[in-house]
C-alpha cells in the first residue's frame, strides 16, 4: 500500500492528476491509506469506486460508512446491475449479458426476482421507465448520505443516454423508496447486526407433589443453627436440672464442662453465674 500511495503522491505532485483515488479495493485497506497519506503527509485519498445498484448492496456494510466517517467520494459503478434492472433480459439476453458474459447479474436467486418485480412495478406507478427508477433510487440514497456518492451511468447509444438522465426528473415516495430498500436490503451481519431482545414472560410455576416424583421426596436436613435444643432446658433459678450432669449444678453455683449443645463450642474456663434468677441454661 505504501508503494502505491507514493506513486499517487508523484502523480499529484507533478501535476498529472488532480486527485487519488482507490477503486475496488476492501474497507479496511481504504483505511488504512487514507491513515497512512496523513500521516507521511502524501497526497490525501479523496474517494473510492465500487459496485452499487439494487442488486448488489455488499457496499452497505462497510465501505459506503467507512467513505462516510472521513469524507471520502464513492462513484457507484453498475447501477443498473449490468442491465438486469432495466428487465429487459426478461424480453431476451441480447445486450451485455451475451456481449460481456461477465460480471453480469442474472435473476439466479429468489430475491434478486423481486427486486426486479419491485423495480418494474415502482416504474409502472411513477411513469418512467425501470432504468430511471433504479438511477432515482441511487440518487435519492447519495442525497441521505453525509458525503458524495455518484453513480455511474454506461450508455451505449443516444436512446440510453436519454433513459439515464430522464432519472434526473423522477422524484420517488418515500414509500417507494422505503419498499425498494426492504426489498433489497443484505443481512447486516457482525457487528451491525444485534439479536432480538429476549421475550419476557411470566409464567407461574408449580413445585412437583411428592407423588409426582419418580423417587420419593427427601427429608429436609436441619442446618446447625436449626437442630432441636436438648430436653434439659431449666430455669437456673426456679427448677435446677435434677439429673447429675456435669456443670449443671444449681443457680448459684459454678458450671463446669460442656455447658452448651453438643455442636457448640465447649467451655474450656469456669464461668460464674450471677445469683439471681437466669432466663436459661443447657445441660
């Protein structure tokens, strides 16, 4: 790419071209000499040349955005996709499709029929002819586009020259113009694209019966702070314990031992009650 900027830059600085462009070539090679002419301070690129028309959309994805963001030009190339938009090929493949034999467009997919279909019946409605139609349609998306883009006409004799600029004088609907873009649009793809937002239902759920289980239900295990207190839960000051535990010996007195739960912490001091009527103690 450096190469070819520096031949660009020698053609402007000796005055052979006024301007530089690149034709065919990817989005991010674009960038990247439209990068590089800035930074060496070259001769800037002013525009790219692609392929363009109702039939071929590829350029929505990234190189008619990317031309948009720095301000470059975009000549569109084919716009009436190698004369598949005029219908004629429906009457007869005389023309460019049995002149050229290449980069034509045929109706060899479903959608491509019904941008033709689509083109044909627009025409019908406005009064013009389907090439005018397809022109009209690009002129309309360079007029929403935040730089130049310019289509490319290729007449091949009087008649069609007339055909071409007789788009100058179709103004489009906006319906028109919505129903020809939906019927030809592309899927977006990554990053463009973004999935549907989810769908939010509520629905109530019903828990299992024990009966419904192919096994039966397990019994619910009670965690440490829940398990069942021992029986000798006394009041240390109305009814002492009356069975020889060790450190459940009265209201006043010391208690020794194990005087929690079995799962608790066990004391390892002596601990004094204080005289006096107690709320509880274990044994």
């Amino acid at each position: 790419m450096e190469e070819i900027l520096r031949g660009l830059n020698d053609l402007v600085s000796s005055g052979k071209i006024l301007h530089a462009a690149l034709s065919n070539f990817p989005a991010w090679r674009v960038s990247r000499a439209a990068t590089l002419a800035d930074l060496k301070n070259w001769a800037p690129v002013s525009g790219i040349q692609i392929e363009y028309s109702l039939v071929e959309r590829t350029a929505d994805l990234e190189l008619l955005p990317m031309a948009a963001s720095p301000g470059l030009g975009a000549a569109l190339w084919s716009p009436l996709g190698g004369g598949l938009l005029t219908g004629k090929f429906r009457r007869g493949p005389e023309g460019r499709l049995t002149d050229f034999k290449t980069l034509m467009h045929t109706e060899s997919t479903e959608q491509k029929t019904a941008v033709v279909d689509s083109v044909v019946a627009v025409a019908e409605e406005a009064g013009a002819t389907p090439a005018q139609v397809s022109v009209a349609r690009l002129r309309e998306r360079a007029a929403q586009a935040a730089t130049s883009f310019v289509p490319i006409i290729g007449p091949r004799n009087l008649s069609q020259l007339d055909d071409h600029l007789g788009a100058l004088d179709v103004q489009l609907t906006p319906e028109q113009f919505a129903r020809l873009s939906e019927v030809s649009g592309i899927p977006l793809g990554v990053p463009t694209r973004r999935p549907p937002p989810p769908e939010t239902t509520f629905r109530a759920v019903t828990p299992p019966s024990s009966t419904s289980l192919p096994y039966p239900r397990p019994e619910p295990r009670n965690p440490p702070s829940r398990r069942p207190l021992p029986p000798c839960i006394v009041g240390l000051g109305e009814s002492p314990c009356g069975a020889d535990h060790p450190g459940c010996r009265s209201a006043a007195g010391t208690l020794r031992g194990d005087v929690r739960a079995p799962w608790q912490a066990k004391v390892t001091r002596p601990i004094r009650v204080p005289r006096g009527p107690a709320p509880f103690a274990t044994c």
